[in-house]
C-alpha cells in the first residue's frame, strides 16, 4: 500500500512540475530584430532564451537582463524596468516604451558542402 501512495505523490510531482514549467505552450526562445524606437540600429539583433516562466534577453546593443512572464501575454524585463506584451503568435514583442521587437524568421545558412578527397 505504501508503494501505491509513493508512487502516485511521485507521478503527481512530476506531473505538476511539467505543467508549471511551461507557459500554456508559449515559446519566446529565439532571434528577434528591433524595428521600432531601437536603442541601436534598426535591425539590430535581439536575443531571448526561456526557461518556463524565467526569461534571459539580450536587447539589440547587447545588453542582458533577467526577465519573466508576469502572466500569459506580458513579460516584465528588470534591467530596464519594463513591460511588454508579445503577440498571441509569438512573433511581435512591444515593450511600454514604444520599442517593438520582431521575431527573426530567416533560416540559418547551410552547411558548408563536404569536401571530397
């Protein structure tokens, strides 16, 4: 019986582990450009890396910041103590101040051909 309820409480951890780490499927991992209000160029290329509700980001003069996902739809960004909204495609991130970032959907180049001996 012990084995039962040891096994359940570590399927239910498991379980509601998984859940909590993701944000209902949202994935903001990935190369953006800045195309709008740009602290650098416009184009400038932007940098997020998620972990569940935990963001990294690297803005478009490269500086990094500790961000998250306040609830699903806005992220908060601390270095620059500031919001922002992202679109329900991922695609578009628009921070309070006007800048708008744009996912960056060019494919990588290929690889280099192999060589022949």
């Amino acid at each position: 019986m012990n084995k039962g309820l040891a096994a359940i409480a570590i399927l239910t951890v498991l379980i509601a582990t998984n859940a909590s780490a993701q944000v209902q499927g949202v994935d903001l991992n990935g190369r953006y450009q800045c195309v709008l209000q740009c602290s650098g160029a416009p184009g400038s290329p932007a940098f997020i890396t998620q972990n569940g509700w935990e963001l990294n980001i690297l803005n478009d003069v490269g500086e990094p910041s500790r961000a998250w996902v306040n609830y699903p739809g806005r992220i908060w960004v601390d270095r620059a103590n500031e919001g922002a909204i992202y679109s329900s495609d991922w695609l578009r991130i628009q921070f309070d101040r006007g800048t708008i970032w744009q996912r960056d959907l060019e494919l990588p180049p290929p690889p280099p051909p192999l060589r022949r001996r």
